[in-house]
C-alpha cells in the first residue's frame, strides 16, 4: 500500500465520521451549592447518578440509533460468519445493533464538568440530542456548567456546543486536545471526504478557540482529572483520568465503541477508526490499565449508564456493568 493509499483511507475514515455520528452536525449557581433535582418529565432522558470519591457524576443516555448490520461497522477485517459468532455467543442479533451516546456531568463541589455534549437539540427528530434535558432533570441548567472537555471532535461529541451560533454553555471554559483541534482546522481537510466533520468543527469548535485551553498527554482538566492520549479512532482522540477520594474511574472516550465486539475483539478493525492499527494498539493498552488496576471507565457509546470494568481475558476483555459499587 502507498502513503497516498493509506492518507486516502484514513480521510475517508474521517468523512464518515464516528460510529456516534450517522449524520455531520452543523444566572449562575455556585458550583459549591448542591444541585436540586426537578421533578422529571415523563418525556425526560434517562439519566444515572453515581459517587466517585467526593465527586457526583451524572450521567445522560443523549438519546440512541437502531443501526443495521454491525458487521459493517465492527470487525471489518474479518468474516461476516465470524462476527456473527461472536454476537450470537453473546446473545445478540446480527442483523442489527443498537448504539447510545452518554455525555458525563461531575460536580466536584468547586467545578461542574461536562465531558463532551452529544448532538445537540437540533437532532431531537432523530432520536438524540437529550442532554440539556437531561440535565434539567437532574437540576442544573447550562450557565451551572464551568467547564466543558472534549475527548475529540466528532460530531455527536460537539454537536451540543453550539446552537443558533451561540454558545450553550455560556459560563463555560473548554478543555480540548491541541492535536485534534489542529488536524481539524487543517486546511488540508478541504476537498476530501474529511471536509464534511472538519466543517462541523468550524461551526461549533471554533467560534470557542478563545475560550479553549489546548491540552495533551498529562494535561489537567481541573482538579483531580488529567488527560491521557488514546489515539487512533481520531489523530488528536484523549481519554480522562478521575480521581478522588482514593478512588478512580476513566473516561475512555470512544476508545472502545462497543461492549461485545470493540471489547472482546479489541484487534478487530472498527470502520469509523482513522488508524485502525493505532486505534487497536490503543484499546489494549488503555484497558489493560483498567483491568491490571482494577478501575471503572465511563465508555460514551457502552450500554446505558456507560460505566462499568473489564475483566481481561485470552482475547480481549469481559464488561462487567456498574451495579451498586458506588451506592456503599
């Protein structure tokens, strides 16, 4: 394969943007103050909270998509037969799967993070774009945000920072990977099957450059929370370390997109991965760290409400969800 054949691919992986993304998207309460759930709609998203140390973590389902043939989109590289075992070993249809998107809230008690923002409202036809309603439900409105990090720029990660061209979280700091921002904004991006999510980009990262502050490896989103690169599924694609109170927990981003076949197969090609080698090389290392050290991650797209640990095995890992560790 040329280096022409292979930036041809990793653009075109790029134009399609993440599995998240079937579409390419165009008064303050003190931080300290605890927030007042409301009283939840009966049309309200599902929301989970949860204790990690001092920290609550909230979590939102930004809504989900029914997508068809899984074996399209995970373990490219392999047969069609053979990513239909592994569904139907795991008790999974394989015609078919189902994929969510959960943004994370942590209220540290001095700072009240958002960790990546869904579509945003403007999908609500097509089933996303929860996450501000989600929040109201569990009691707080936009301006109680203080500060917003992205793992990376896909569209259902920034599709919620913008909207009517201006900021939603208009309190807020950002938090964002200077490598991703960069790849992004390249020129270079123009013309090629790339350009679509690059003009995302443009329309809701952008405008907020002044407010941004460029993180990478070991950089510090607030206090007891630093970024760790994860690369492959995007050029500039970091993962968030949280501790407290001797505990800890990982936001892994869009590390691994799905319980069965990103976790248990983690050498297995995943389409919307850019560099599928690195994104594979990635997974083993980040959840070899979550299985040696024995600690929760927080997944975007795992089944709702997202966290749970892996257990390692011969061929990759077993998910094990949350269930009511946190609740002692």
């Amino acid at each position: 394969m040329t280096a022409a054949d292979i930036k041809r691919r990793t653009l075109l992986a790029a134009g399609l943007g993440a599995v998240a993304a079937p579409a390419i998207l165009s008064g303050t309460r003190s931080a300290q103050a605890q927030a007042t759930p409301a009283a939840k709609p009966a049309d309200a998203p599902e929301i989970n909270q949860f204790k990690l140390g001092s920290f609550k973590f909230t979590v939102v389902r930004d809504g989900l998509n029914t997508i068809e043939k899984p074996q399209g989109t995970f373990g490219t590289n392999q047969s069609v037969e053979t990513v239909d075992a592994l569904l139907k070993a795991n008790f999974l249809p394989t015609d078919k799967f189902v994929n969510t998107y959960s943004p994370a809230l942590i209220d540290t008690g001095s700072d009240v993070i958002l960790v990546d923002t869904g579509f945003g409202a403007a999908s609500k036809p097509r089933g996303t774009g929860r996450l501000l309603d989600g929040l109201k439900a569990a009691g707080y409105a936009p301006e109680d945000i203080t500060v917003v990090a992205l793992t990376h720029m896909h569209g259902d990660h920034i599709g919620g920072l913008m909207a009517d061209g201006k900021p939603v979280f208009s309190k807020a700091r950002y938090v964002a990977g200077k490598a991703e921002y960069d790849f992004w904004t390249s020129k270079d991006r123009a013309g090629t099957p790339a350009e679509g999510n690059a003009k995302a980009v443009a329309a809701n990262v952008v405008p907020l450059a002044e407010k941004i502050t460029f993180i990478g490896e070991g950089g510090q989103v607030a206090g007891g929370i630093t970024a760790m690169m994860a690369t492959g599924h995007t050029p500039g694609h970091m993962v968030f370390n949280v501790e407290s109170g001797g505990k800890r927990l990982l936001l892994s981003g869009d590390t691994a997109n799905h319980y069965i076949l990103s976790l248990q197969r983690p050498d297995w090609e995943v389409r919307f991965d850019m560099d599928k080698a690195q994104a594979a090389a990635t997974r083993k290392k980040v959840f070899d760290m979550v299985a040696t050290d024995r600690i929760a991650f927080l997944g975007y797209h795992m089944p709702f409400p997202a966290v749970g640990f892996v257990e390692k095995q011969e061929t990759g890992y077993r998910f094990v969800p949350k269930s009511y560790q946190f609740d002692l």
